[in-house]
C-alpha cells in the first residue's frame, strides 16, 4: 500500500473508528446507568448486547481497581479512556486530523 492510498483511505477511517469510539462510550454509558439497578441481569434478552462486548474488559479492570465505596468505577474509567483516545485521534488536534489535513507533504517523500 503506498502512501497517497492509505491518505485517500483516511477519511474512511476517521468515520469507522469514529463510529466504534461512539458506539464503545455508548455501551460504557448504559453500564454506569446499570450500575444504578443491580438486580438487572445483564445475560438475559437485549441486556446481553450491553453485558457481553464490555463485561471482559471491565472485569480485568476490576481486578486493578476494586470498587470504591461499593460503587463500581470501572465503567467511568473505560469512557475517559476511550474519550482520551478518540480525542487523540480524532480530535480537532488529533493525530489522524492532522496527518488528513497536512498529509499530501508526506506522500511527496
């Protein structure tokens, strides 16, 4: 793949990655709700399209940080963090931004 490719693919990058970022806050949102109602059984019906892509990440984060009061935090944790890395990359002065913004100097070289 040359470089004026992956430039002319960037855009289509930014939006699929954008829309994964989203969709991952999404689903970490709904948890930190869920956590309001603990008798809500994440393995039954639609439940389970929230419980089953975040439960294995927010169970390894649990063993790091035990919850704080009783309250579960991990969920919190998991949408700075993805907010932190879609803002990195996306943002106004994120990097994948930038290198679409000044990238025809890079496929010179």
């Amino acid at each position: 793949m040359t470089a004026a490719t992956l430039l002319r693919s960037l855009p289509a990058l930014n939006l699929l990655l954008a829309l994964v970022l989203g969709a991952w806050t999404l689903l970490f949102l709904f948890r930190i709700v869920l956590t309001w109602y603990p008798q809500i059984d994440l393995q039954r019906g639609a439940m389970r399209l929230i419980g089953w892509p975040t439960e294995s990440l927010l169970a390894t984060t649990r063993r790091v940080v035990p919850p704080i009061g009783g309250v579960d935090v991990t969920p919190v944790i998991w949408v700075g963090l993805i907010s932190l890395v879609r803002e990195l990359l996306l943002g106004q002065q994120g990097l994948l931004t930038l290198v679409a913004r000044h990238g025809t100097g890079l496929g010179a070289g």
